[in-house]
C-alpha cells in the first residue's frame, strides 16, 4: 500500500507571524485557520500547518530552532531573483550553491523561528 504524505506540522510560537512569512513570501493560500493557534497553509501537494506550541513550551524561546527538518520549495525560474527579493526582505538567507553532477541550483533561508527552508530551481 503507497503512502502519500499530505502534511507537515510545525509547532510554532507565533502562528500569526509564520502564517503572514508564509503568505508574504511564498504567496500560501490558507485553507484553515483557528486565529493564534493552527494554520493550514496549501503548498502543493503538502498542507504545511503551524500548531501552536503546548502550554509548557510558550515560556521557552523561539530560536535557536534545533529542528532537523528543512521545508524545500520547488520554483521553476527566477531562483536568484528570489533570493535576492527575499534578502532585500530582510529574510536570512544563504548564498545560492550547486553540487557537482545535481541539476539543481538552490538556497537556504531560515523563517522568524528559525525554521529552514530550501528554494531550488531544476536546470
């Protein structure tokens, strides 16, 4: 039986400030929402939702994010561009970077919560 992952949860300290990076910057409709707490935002074949963190983690910090997770979004020109719109934002982003023998041209940006996020552009 194939599975097909239909969604990312990230618990988050600001819903409000993710949903509005996210919408700003990558253009996410919402398809759900409970004001402060969740957030269902369409991003392809992948729901990404914000879940407020439990009670016990709101008086912890937001950064440093030590999660090892990478949320990778697929745009099919204008990777540079981007990353500079982004840069100029105000956005943390890392130097565009290719590996030998990977069709890929991409680049690494961190969220308000230090979540880390992969744009990258097939050749």
């Amino acid at each position: 039986m194939p599975l097909h992952m239909s969604r990312l949860i990230l618990y988050v300290h600001d819903v409000a400030l993710l949903k509005s990076f996210y919408q700003t910057h990558f253009a996410l409709p919402v398809s759900e929402e409970i004001e402060h707490e969740w957030v269902v935002l369409q991003a392809g074949a992948v729901e990404i939702a914000l879940h407020r963190v439990g009670e016990p983690y709101r008086k912890l910090s937001a950064k440093p994010n030590h999660s090892n997770a990478k949320l990778v979004f697929s745009v099919e020109s204008g990777l540079a561009e981007l990353h500079d719109t982004l840069t100029r934002a105000g956005v943390p982003m890392r130097g565009l970077k290719r590996y030998d023998g990977f069709p890929q041209l991409m680049c690494d940006g961190e969220d308000p919560e230090g979540n880390v996020f992969q744009l990258s552009q097939a050749d």
